[in-house]
C-alpha cells in the first residue's frame, strides 16, 4: 500500500473510536489528545439511532450553475432531518470542519436533542465538499464572512422548506467545532436582521480564534513526525503497520483510547504520534476543501487554470500536493488573493481579526440567551482563550475539565450542559416509549 491510502487508513481508524462505545463507567482521558482520538461514546440513556426518526433531503442553492466534471460526487448539498409528531422548537446543528450532516459528531447530537424534544435538522460544515459546490456562493470555505453568509441564507431556505412539514414552535441553533464559532457570528447576524429569529444559540467546543485553532492543529502534525515532515512517509507506513499488527493479532479488539495508547507505546512517544495522527486528519479534511475550492474558482492554484478534470482524472497528485499545504499557507497563498478580488484592501491582519469570536465579543457578554460549553483542555484553544470564553459567558459557560477537542460530547454530563443551555424543558414525546 502506497504512503497515501495508508494514510487515508489511519486517519479512518483515528475517527472509528466514536462508532465503538467505550463502557460509559471509564473516566474521560486526562490526556487531551487521547481524549480527542477516544470520543467516548457513552449513550447514557440516549434513543438508539435507528429510533431516531432521520429523513436526508437534497439541497442546491444555485442549481442553473454547473458542477465541474471531476466533483460530482458533491453536486447536491445533504441535510438530515429528525421530525417530532407535534409542534416542538426546531434546532439547527452546524457540523465541524470538513464533516457533513451525518457525522459521528451530528449523530450524537441529533439523538440528544430530539430524545429531549426538538425538531432537530443538521447541516454539513461550509467547508465540506457538498457545501462548497452546492450551497456557497463564493467557494471559499475558511472565509467566515463568506461561510456566516451561506449558512444565514441557507438556514433561511431550509426552514422555509420545513414550514409545511413541521410544527415549529421556536428556532434555535447548535454547532459544534468550528461550527459553534460560525454559531455564534450567525447569532450576531441575526439579532441585528431578525431573518431566522433564533431564540437560543450553543456553541460546542467552538474555536475562539479560527487563525490560532487551526495553527495549532497544523503544529500538532508538523511538530510531532520523527524527523519533520520530510519522515512523513516514513511515519505514516510505522504508524500504519503498528495498527495492522495489533488490529489483525485480536478478534475482540476494542479500538478506542487504550488501543491507540498501547499501539504506539507509552508515554512522550505514543502522545507524540497522537498528535501526529490528529494532525494528518485535520491535514487530509483541509486538502479536500482546498482542492474543491480551486476547482470550484478554476483558480490555477493546484490545477492549471482552464484545464477541465475529468472524471477519469487521478486525483491522488493533487491531494498530495495540497496535503502538503498547511490551513495558514492556504489563507496567506490562496485565501487572501481570492478574498482580495472582491476586498482590495483587505490585509492578512484584518482577515484574522475577522475569523474570531471575539469580533462579536460584547454582544456575546450581553446576550442571556447564547452559551458555549467546552473542556478547559480542548486542544484547539490556548489558556487565554478559555479564560475569555469563561469571563466573555459567564453563568452561560459550562466548561468541563477534561475532554479533549469533542472526546467528551457524547457524555451525558456534557450533553445535559448542551441541553440546559437551550433551556427547552424535558418532555415525555411518544416515541420514547417505542
């Protein structure tokens, strides 16, 4: 197997961990990055998902526009939709970076949320394929001006679809990751053109500033590879083959946190790789998005410009090269020129200032009815920035400490702060007793 697919591998089994339920009686890692990969998946009490009622719809915003050949895989937009059998307030969940509607991340949160009551419908992130070709209208995921506009226009036209279908008593939205910090710029937006008319707004795990985020995630795989990237090969074929060994050796192998740690041996070394590994998938998420928004753009960055892809295309040169571009060349090399087209006095310093939070921070502190909960070792956040979370939300903050970046959200501890915050009381809905 060639470094790539091996790659692509063990990036598929970094996520697996969410899909195999760790007992729910076993302690959150202490670790943050072990905690990330471990995504306990505790039910606590939650509907099995085949008892949550979930319908996925097709959506294209701008269907007189033509999908290049070579993303047709991506030509429609898919959005879930988990329909209560009377009036209920209707939540919106936004989805991570590079994730779509059904997601592990969107499953979780689906269940929790209609088991307690609501109409619950997911959308993928601006920075998922389908997003990008089907529903932006500049394909340039990253940039949160551009992907706040999308999401807003796009919520609208969903919830205008769903009228019909459902009895919504209330809006209210969720994202999480980097959805929670498009949340909560789209609650700005909203309280000031009243379009959607949201009443409660939780931001999970989001991202204070998108910049530092994902700098930090881009380090995680640049700092922790035997010998920097130049070994990358090298480190994803050990990797691949660790995995292999002990995976193949054991027929009742539970792959979660205590696997991976036993896998890539103890201490600085196995949290190193992890790192590494948390890295490549971030890497890999971030190489698509790029890939799709050149095509997108025909911009001549990865592809010559005017040149058509064609289906029968190899695409694996063009992902390798793009997995070599980290998020902060993508903004400085790609990003910035395309967004500069339409902005010319748009520097890099004010483009960061406007991929943060903290852009809409005194609303933030003024608004009773928006909250954020998150782990004080989330490692997409620095120190200072949990604090501003801390001090920016106040009682509307629920911060646990342990969990990682999401190793936590299917808790039920972590769930109920999610579910509070909303402030919907528990209700008994007919389905619970099926």
């Amino acid at each position: 197997m060639t470094p790539l697919p091996r790659l692509l591998a063990c990036c598929l089994l970094l996520l697996l961990p969410l899909a195999h339920a760790a007992p729910p009686t076993r302690p959150v890692p202490e670790d943050p990055l072990l905690a990330t990969i471990s995504g306990v998946a505790a039910e606590g009490g939650l509907l099995p998902a085949d008892d949550v009622p979930t319908v996925e719809y097709e959506y294209v915003r701008y269907p007189w526009r033509p999908v290049p050949d070579v993303l047709w895989f991506a030509g429609t937009m898919r959005y879930t939709v988990a329909a209560q059998p009377g009036a209920a307030p209707l939540a919106f969940v936004i989805a991570g970076t590079g994730a779509d509607a059904d997601s592990s991340s969107m499953r979780t949160l689906r269940r929790a949320l209609y088991q307690a009551g609501w109409h619950v419908v997911t959308v993928p992130s601006p920075t998922h394929a389908s997003f990008i070709v089907a529903a932006s209208q500049r394909s340039l995921p990253g940039y949160l001006f551009g992907d706040v506009d999308d999401l807003y226009a796009v919520l609208q036209d969903l919830r205008e679809r769903l009228a019909g279908q459902l009895q919504i008593s209330a809006v209210d939205l969720v994202g999480f990751s980097l959805g929670g910090t498009q949340a909560g710029l789209l609650a700005a937006r909203d309280a000031q053109e009243h379009r959607l008319g949201l009443r409660r707004v939780v931001l999970v795990n989001p991202a204070v500033s998108l910049w530092n985020s994902v700098s930090r995630l881009d380090a995680l795989l640049e700092d922790n590879i035997p010998g920097g990237l130049a070994h990358f090969d090298v480190f994803v074929d050990d990797i691949f083959e660790r995995f292999a060994a002990v995976y193949s050796s054991s027929e009742d192998m539970t792959f979660d946190a205590e696997f991976v740690f036993h896998t890539l041996g103890r201490g600085r070394q196995a949290s190193d790789a992890i790192g590494a590994l948390i890295g490549a998938a971030f890497r890999l998420s971030e190489a698509s998005m790029l890939f799709v928004a050149d095509v997108m753009r025909d911009a001549g960055f990865l592809k010559p410009a005017g040149y058509p892809l064609q289906t029968s295309d190899s695409l694996s040169g063009y992902l390798r090269v793009s997995a070599g571009v980290s998020f902060r060349d993508y903004v400085r090399r790609f990003l910035l020129p395309q967004v500069q087209r339409e902005r010319p006095a748009l520097t890099l310093d004010r483009l960061i200032d406007e991929s943060s939070l903290m852009q809409v921070g005194g609303f933030l502190r003024r608004s009773p009815d928006i909250g954020v909960v998150t782990n004080a070792d989330d490692i997409i956040l620095g120190r200072d920035e949990v604090d501003w979370l801390r001090t920016t939300f106040g009682r509307r903050a629920r911060i646990h400490a342990h969990g990682g970046h999401g190793g936590n959200l299917a808790r039920p501890e972590f769930l109920a702060d999610v579910i509070a915050l909303l402030g919907a009381p528990r209700t008994e809905v007919a389905h619970a007793s099926h």
